[in-house]
C-alpha cells in the first residue's frame, strides 16, 4: 500500500519488483496481466450485454419479476458476472504479489459460488432427484475441502 492509502497501479508494483524476479516470475506476471485485462473485457461485454437484455425486457413490457424463470434466467448472468469479477481478483492477487499463484481456498470458493449460479439457475421441475443429489454432494465436499483448508492455514 502507498503512503495514501490507495494500491499502487498494476505496472507500478510489476516495475517495482521486476528486478528481482526470476524468469518464471515474469511470466507469471505477464500472464496475469494479460489475463487479468482479458477477463476485464468478457466482464465489460457480458454487463453490457446483462443491462441491454433486460433494458429491452423492461421496454418491450416482458419482464416480469414474479415470473420464475426470467428471475433465474437474469440472476443467473448476475451470478456469472460475480464469478468472473471473483476469478479476475484472484488474477490480480498475483498482479500484486499477495500470492504467488492462485490458491486453493479461492480456487474453491469460486467453484462453490459457480455451484450456487447452477443452484439459482436450475430448473426443479426438469432435473433428476439422482443430479440434485449429486450437485448438494458436490456443493457439500467443496464445502468440507475449504474447511480443511482453512482449519489447516490456522494451524
């Protein structure tokens, strides 16, 4: 952090610690660059797309909030923009050099929002019990595996 308070810029804090940096960490660095400002302009297009979509919805007077399935279809893009925003800062985490790469608990907790979008998103009328079941199962070991993860940090 800078005296000021605000996070020095992503090239500012690559410039920084260039230098001592291995070849290896410079790729690393260039990749999360390159991947960081990729996932910014699918983030950009897919918001834009998200509000145009339901601009058009609102004027053409199809949206209708009570209705089930336009809610699942908007809260579904909704969740898909979070889980790319949340991919982006572990990206950046990198960028910054909290992390040397991306780490398990993240790695987890993106999977587990993803599942959460499939949760919102899904159909209960048209799915299996037998898949139901096996995604809570998913949700469930996910959920154990970053416990593990976190419980072993602490100690």
């Amino acid at each position: 952090m800078e005296q000021n308070g605000k996070n020095p810029g992503v090239f500012t804090e690559t410039r920084k610690h260039w230098p001592v940096m291995t070849f290896y960490e410079r790729f690393e660095q260039v990749v999360a660059i390159i991947l960081s400002f990729a996932i910014a302009v699918v983030v950009i297009v897919a918001l834009w797309e998200l509000v145009s979509h339901i601009v058009s919805l609102l004027l053409a007077g199809t949206l209708d909030p009570l209705e089930h399935s336009g809610f699942q279809n908007i809260f579904g893009m909704i969740m898909t923009l979070l889980i790319a925003m949340e991919f982006k800062h572990s990206i950046i985490r990198v960028i910054h050099r909290h992390e040397s790469i991306i780490q398990v608990k993240t790695v987890l907790l993106i999977a587990m929002l993803a599942l959460a979008r499939k949760f919102i998103i899904i159909d209960s009328a048209t799915i299996d019990a037998d898949k139901l079941a096996a995604l809570a199962a998913v949700l469930l070991a996910l959920g154990v595996a970053y416990w593990l993860v976190r419980e072993g940090k602490s100690h």
